[in-house]
C-alpha cells in the first residue's frame, strides 16, 4: 500500500498525512464552489426576513378498523402560519420516524411538508428542514412528540374527534442572500423585519386549476384542526406585566432612596 | 482496650466481658495453626463475615484424599512419565487426558516437495537449502520470525524471512489448488505480505520512537496546526462565511493557509444565519442570566408565574412577543434585585435601631458624638458583644475593635 508520505521528514503520522489530504480536498472543493458561484455571496445586511409556521401532528383513532399495529391514521407536517405555499423557502424536509418503521427516514420534496402514516405508538418525530439553494443556509431541525392518546384517559376516543398537537414558530433568516431576499420578500408566507401582526388567515378562494399540486394548505383536507394564532393576547398579557413590574420598581427604588437618607451619618 | 488489658481493668459489662474473651490470641481447639496466623492478619478479631465454616466443611459426605501419582501427557511425544499431586476423591482417581495438554499448539507450516519447489518456488535471492532451512525453523519456533532471524545462517533481515515465507507459501496454496475461488479467502492469499510496506512502516516506527523530546514537541504542534486548519476549512466550507481577501489563489503553500486560518478563526462570523425563533429567544434569556444564581433565576421564574401569570416561555414567539418578553425578564431581574436591596437596607435599619437608638434619628445631638473614636470603640465594643449572635452589617464593624475586646478574644482561645 503505497503511502504518499508528505512534510518534513518520515516520521508522519498517519493521522497527520490524511489531515493534509483532507485539507487539500477541502480547499480544492470551495476552489470549485466559489467559481460556480460569484465570490463570495452577497448578503444583505439589516434584514431579517421570518416565515411563521405552525407544525405538529394530528391523529385519529381508527375505531372498528384498528388492529394491534394500527390503531391510529396520523399526519405529522409543517406548515406556513397563513397556510400559504412555504415551497419557495423550503426544498424539502425528512422526516425521521421510530425506526420500527419500515424506512424510517422520509423525505417529502415540495409542498406541503407532510407526511402520514399509520401505527400504535408515540414516540419523537424529528424533521430536518432544507432550505432553497439560494439562501445558502444550513439545516434547521425541529422535534416533535406524536401524541395519540387524549390528555385524560377516560375521553373515550372517537373516530371523528382527532388529537391535535401544533406549534408555532418562525423561521428567521438574519442577513439573507440577496439572491433569496430578492426571490422570496413578496411573498405571502414571508415577512420582513418582524413579524407579521396579524396573523391573517385567508381561505383558499384562489384561481387554481384542478392541478392537485398545490403548495399551499388553505383548502387542507384536515384545515379545520389547524391552530388559528394571534399575538395580542399574549402581547398584551406581557405588556401588562411589564408595566406591573415597572411600577413595583418605581416603589422600590423610592423606598430605598428615603433609607439611604435615614442611614446617613449625620456630621458630627 | 489493648491498655486496659495490660492493667488488669475489668472490659467494662458482661457482654462486652464475654466478647473479649474470644477473640483472644489462644483459638479454639478445632482450627489449626494456619488460621492463626490468618486471625492474626484480621487484626486479632474474627471477620464480620464468615467466610468457610470449617464444621460443614468436613460434615460433606465425601472423602477426599490427595495421592502422589503418575499422569499421562498426549503432549509430549518423547514418553517422559512425570508423576503429580492428583485429588482424589472417595477412592476414585480422576480420568482424563492432562488438562495443558490442550494448549499445546502449533503452526500449520506448509511442506512442499522438491518439485514443487522446482517448479514454483524458484527464487534468485533463496537457495533451496536457504528455504528448506527457513521452512523447518519456522515450524520448530512456530513462526516467531524475531527467534529465527537470530538462527538464520546467512543473515537476513526479518522482512525478507517474512516476505519468502508468505510468498512461498501463497505460490505454493494456489499451484495446490484446483481453482483459484476456492482457496481466495485464505489468509495467506488475500492479505499478501508486502515486504517493500513493511520495511518502510518498520523504519518510520522506528524513527518514531527514537525522536528526541524535542521532535515529539514538533511533531506534536505541526498536527495541532494541521487539525486547526482542517476545522477552519471545514467550518468555512460549511458557513460561506466572509472569504479571505485572496480567493483560491493559493493551493500550496499550508504557511499562508495557517495565517488565514488563524483569522478566520478568530473574527466572529455573527453575520448570517437560519434560526427557530422561539429557541432562539431561550438562548438569549439563558445568556442573560448566565452570571446570575439558580436562585435568583428561580425566583425570577416564580415571579413570572405566579405573580405575573406570563409563560416562562411564550406561546406564540413572534418578533415583539420576544422582545417584550426579554425585556420583561430583565426588568424582573432588576426588580428582584431591588427587592434584595431593600430588605438588606430594611435589615440594617431595624439592626442600627436596637443598638443605636440615637444614630437612627436625624435629630442626634451633637455630643453624642464628640469624642467620636471613644464613642465609638465603646460602642464597638458593645456591639462586639452581641455580635457574635447576630449577623450585624459590616458596616459597624469597620471601626477597629477596642483593645479590651481584643484581649478578650485572645483570652477565649487559649482557653479552648
């Protein structure tokens, strides 16, 4: 096995030639990259664009048509908050079931991110976001545990009445490219600088042809059971606390200013 | 207990009388002299545990005796009779071949004919008697090639031994063999020996082992060099991060490398990323409130709460849902320090009112005070007094403590 022995003298470690190996095959794959691309990536600065989604699982029990390994029909996906077409952002999400799942690795490559199946038990649902090439991003990851059962035991379980586990969230993109910013800044499912106020939900009245592919999920086969999010519930709530906490400083910081003065020494 | 046994005072009650009593040197008739001394190693005391009982030992029902007698060896082929200890029990000698027999191993070393030998084996380097002899030592010491390079006639290194070896054996499995599949899995065939390999590993081995501690040291930083660069180029692969001001020009020079590297690595490529909002805003609190105690965080999470009744971590995390949120947690960690302050201050004042009646008051007469060091020795020496019961604020006790108080305390410790 002839060794291509590299550096000073002999004595070189193995670990030390295949170190220098790796290095010259790293530097030669972004020679490679930078030339594909223009050098380097141009990002625009001061901007942070934010894509709110909701993402969860639904599950219904299957009721007379249950058996031992399939006692519920679940949908596990990721969608945009207004239910638009997240496309555009995202190139594709892989799923990564229990691995008593025959393949338990999914990848879904356009929209909508979901994917549904069948089977008895919970467990953590990983999904591994990829983005759109031109956003020159790394992977996101989100969690997610599959519930099935109701929260208390006795609700007997109904064939029509899912259980419903979503989140919010939102994927933030600090300095785009502009490549991407360009692309994606007008589109419905993305805000800039901030997040959105309201979080409109409009209905699926669009001029579509009876095409199925659709990336969004307004007219979603199981849209009644997605979550509806507002903040200003929950801004208010906040605010208001804020201002508890403000006027309790304000007392304190009185009562500490008039101790002070009963702690001074008076002159002699 | 020792030196009140030499006195001759009684051990103090009848139990403890009665245990002392048998742990004495003199033992029980029944044990033998061995586990005297075995006592003696368990420091005169009988163990907590005990760990053969010597009645049940002999209560077994069988007899067992120990016979001189002579064995047979399958190992051994000169026929040598050796004789040894074999346990015997109720008259019955074991059977069976002897047990280190088994061992006895050996290296299928391959024999060729002469014509094989001349029709495969011929070699310019190897003389067939060269060979022959190679091949019947390496069956004599079982391939420990080191042993027969010392034996060897001609001198010849370990990796030419090897080399011949191995060679000769593969020329000869694969001319015995029908077809060349079914003897591919054989050792000797599927991991030749490559001499010009192992002549080299062997020489940088041994370079290796011989360097001076300061090679060691220089070997040891040009990997460090050599690891950090793989990470940064690594790392910069993978971010896109803002390139060097040179790009791809240099694919040489690992020097340039190392200098570049060592800035990229340092300059903080805060610039661009993807995040989930809501995680994110965990880290930010996190890091907020790294330099703070747990119970401080705990406090301020109560506060939240119950007081509050704000999610410690938002349900919606939108962008101004965040920042208030953050900006409400900070505004709890001051409103917690504060209370802190205040019940610190509360504390002082109530301290100052018991001890000094006087000082609390804005309105303290002038004399109080004059003569301000005696005054106040006097009065630290009061304070000293209770002091030691109280936790008083440092404040007092910063006036140096009255000679008096200091004789006192020397006089306290040399009492103890």
């Amino acid at each position: 096995m002839p060794q291509t022995v590299v550096g000073k003298r002999f004595g070189i470690e193995q670990t030390e030639v295949s170190a220098i190996q790796r290095l010259q095959r790293a530097k030669t794959a972004r020679l490679l990259e930078d030339q594909e691309k223009k050098n380097p990536i141009k990002r625009v600065k001061n901007v942070e664009l934010s894509v709110p989604i909701a993402y969860g699982t639904i599950s219904f029990w299957l009721g007379k048509k249950a058996d031992d390994l399939h006692s519920h029909k679940w949908t596990v996906y990721i969608r945009s908050a207004t239910n638009e077409d997240l496309g555009p952002i995202i190139s594709k999400v892989v799923f990564q079931l229990h691995p008593s799942f025959n393949n338990p690795t999914r990848v879904v490559e356009s929209a909508p991110f979901e994917l549904s199946e069948s089977g008895w038990g919970e467990f953590e649902i990983s999904m591994t976001v990829f983005f759109q090439k031109d956003a020159a991003e790394k992977t996101l990851e989100l969690f997610h545990h599959l519930k099935l059962y109701h929260e208390d035991d006795n609700a007997p379980q109904s064939t029509k009445k899912p259980v419903v586990v979503e989140s919010y969230d939102e994927l933030v993109f600090q300095e785009p490219t502009e490549a991407f910013y360009s692309r994606v800044k007008n589109l419905p499912a993305v805000h800039v600088n901030g997040s959105p106020g309201e979080l409109n939900v409009s209905s699926g009245a669009l001029e579509i042809s009876n095409e199925r592919k659709r990336g969004d999920t307004k007219d979603h086969q199981l849209g009644q059971w997605f979550g509806k999010y507002s903040e200003t519930d929950e801004l208010t709530s906040i605010m208001g606390a804020r201002q508890q906490v403000q006027k309790e400083i304000a007392k304190l910081k009185s009562m500490l200013d008039s101790e002070a003065m009963k702690l001074k020494p008076s002159a002699p | 207990m020792d030196a009140k046994d030499i006195l001759g005072l009684p051990k103090g009650g009848p139990v403890g009388d009665k245990r002392v009593r048998a742990p004495k040197e003199t033992v029980p008739k029944k044990l033998d002299r061995v586990s005297r001394e075995v006592y003696a190693l368990t420091g005169g005391l009988p163990p907590l545990i005990a760990s053969v009982d010597t009645k049940q030992r002999q209560a077994s029902s069988q007899k067992i005796s120990w016979q001189w007698l002579p064995f047979a060896n399958s190992a051994r082929t000169d026929g040598l009779q050796l004789s040894h200890w074999v346990r015997v029990v109720d008259s019955v000698v074991p059977t069976g071949d002897y047990a280190f027999a088994k061992y006895n191993r050996s290296v299928a070393v391959l024999k060729y004919t002469d014509d094989e030998y001349n029709k495969h084996l011929a070699d310019t380097k190897w003389t067939k008697h060269e060979t022959d002899l190679l091949f019947s030592m390496c069956e004599q010491f079982d391939l420990r090639f080191v042993i027969i390079a010392d034996r060897f006639s001609p001198p010849r290194t370990v990796e030419e031994l090897k080399d011949r070896y191995y060679s000769a054996s593969k020329a000869i499995i694969l001319s015995r063999a029908t077809t060349p599949e079914e003897v591919a899995d054989h050792p000797h065939v599927k991991d030749a020996y490559n001499f010009n390999y192992e002549t080299e590993r062997k020489r940088a081995l041994g370079l290796l082992l011989s360097q001076s501690r300061q090679q060691e040291r220089e070997d040891a930083e040009v990997l460090a060099e050599a690891k950090r660069i793989t990470e940064a180029r690594l790392s910069k692969v993978d971010e896109q991060a803002e390139q060097p001001s040179a790009p791809g020009t240099d694919l040489t020079q690992p020097s340039t490398d190392i200098a570049a590297a060592a800035t990229s690595t340092t300059t903080t490529t805060r610039g661009h990323r993807v995040f989930l909002r809501g995680p994110n805003l965990g880290q930010m609190v996190q890091s907020m409130l790294s330099s703070v105690g747990a119970r401080i965080v705990k406090r301020i999470e109560q506060i939240l709460l119950d007081e509050l009744g704000v999610r410690l971590e938002p349900k919606i995390p939108t962008e101004s849902i965040c920042r208030e949120h953050l900006e409400l947690r900070r505004e709890v960690l001051n409103l917690v320090n504060l209370q802190k302050a205040v019940q610190w201050n509360e504390a002082t004042v109530s301290f100052m009112r018991e001890t000094h009646p006087e000082v609390s008051t804005p309105n303290t007469p002038k004399r109080g005070f004059r003569g301000g060091d005696r005054a106040a020795a006097v009065s630290g020496e009061r304070i000293g007094k209770r002091d030691h019961k109280r936790k008083a604020p440092a404040r007092f006790s910063d006036t140096p403590p009255s000679p008096p108080q200091q004789k006192r305390a020397r006089k306290l410790k040399s009492e103890s």
